[in-house]
C-alpha cells in the first residue's frame, strides 16, 4: 500500500516538473498546469490544466492497470488519463501529457463548433 502511494505520489510530482523548465516546445494554446484542489482531487483529478479553451482535468496513473481501473470507474467524466512510468523522461512525460490535454481541448473546439 505504500509503495503505490509513494508510486503516485512520485508520478503526480514528477509531471509538475517536466513542465516548470521547459518553455521552448510547449503549444501556444497551453497556458498554465496546477495542481488540483482539495475538493478536485475528491472528483478524481490530480491536475488542471489551463488552455485558450478552457481547462482540461487531468489524472495522473503510474500504470496501466490503474489507468483502467479509474477509466472504468469515471468513464462519463472528462478527465483525461496521463500513465507516468519510473523511467520516462521528462520529454516522454511532457509529450504524454500535451497529447492528452490536446486531445480534451480538440474534443472541447469539437462542440463549439457544432
């Protein structure tokens, strides 16, 4: 039990950081990555992600198995899923990050556009 809150905890943590240096490759429409409130965190998600849309919620996972778990526990929210494994670098993390925000904010331009 521990070692999956250390596992986590570390996942949630490691994802801030790849993202406070990095300044050249992020998209314009990314404005700001937080973490989650108190309250947020009590509906599942680990960090917000503000964009020239709006946010996109984000769960942090350290593994597949529980990616699965919260997706079949929160499939109806809009709570994009990010897997942060022991040894991705912070680029792996940024671009595994961006894709899933991106891929919530297309989603987002998707419905204003109907």
């Amino acid at each position: 039990l521990f070692r999956r809150f250390y596992r986590r905890r570390h996942a949630e943590k490691i994802i801030f950081e790849a993202f406070r240096e990095e300044t050249d490759n992020i998209p314009e429409w990314f404005v700001d990555l937080r973490r989650g409130t108190p309250e947020e965190d009590r509906r599942g998600i680990d960090a917000v992600c503000q964009t020239d849309v709006g946010k996109v919620y984000l769960q942090i996972k350290s593994s597949s198995a529980g990616e699965e778990k919260f997706r079949s526990e929160h499939f109806r929210k809009p709570i994009e899923v990010v897997v942060v494994r022991s040894g991705d670098s912070e680029a792996i993390i940024r671009a595994k990050a961006l894709t899933a925000i991106k891929a919530q904010r297309d989603k987002f331009l998707a419905k204003r556009n109907l």
